[in-house]
C-alpha cells in the first residue's frame, strides 16, 4: 500500500475545478479537486472510476480522462 500526501499533491496544481486521481481502491478513484467560490475549498473525493468529473452531464468542462498525480 501506497502512502499519499494529500498536501503535497494539492501543491503540485493551482487549478479550480480539475480533479485529479491520486489514487485507487476496490473499483473507486481517489481524486482532489480545489473549488472556488465564497471560500476556497479543497475536497477529496471518493467516486466510481466510470464517474465523470461533471457527474451524469456532459459538457465543454467535461473531462474523459483525468489527469494522475
């Protein structure tokens, strides 16, 4: 088993609203994502490998494939 710095992999990107697979478990990604509004966010995510980063709508922010960090 793999260990991962959340922090230091939330400093390798500055963009909003991008997720990005840190990691996997049992069919699910691990994925960050910074978020901008009010208050800067940062989340982690537990989803589905097959879920996209827009959930079950497809749009010009739709991404196919996230990037690995």
């Amino acid at each position: 088993m793999e260990i991962v710095n959340l922090g230091q992999k939330f400093s390798l990107f500055s963009n909003y609203w991008s997720p990005k697979i840190v990691g996997e478990l049992n069919g699910q990604q691990v994925k960050i994502v910074k978020l901008k509004g009010e208050f800067v966010w940062r989340r982690v995510l537990l989803e589905p490998a097959s879920t996209l980063n827009t959930g079950n709508i497809k749009s010009d922010r739709t991404v196919e494939e996230l990037q690995r960090l």
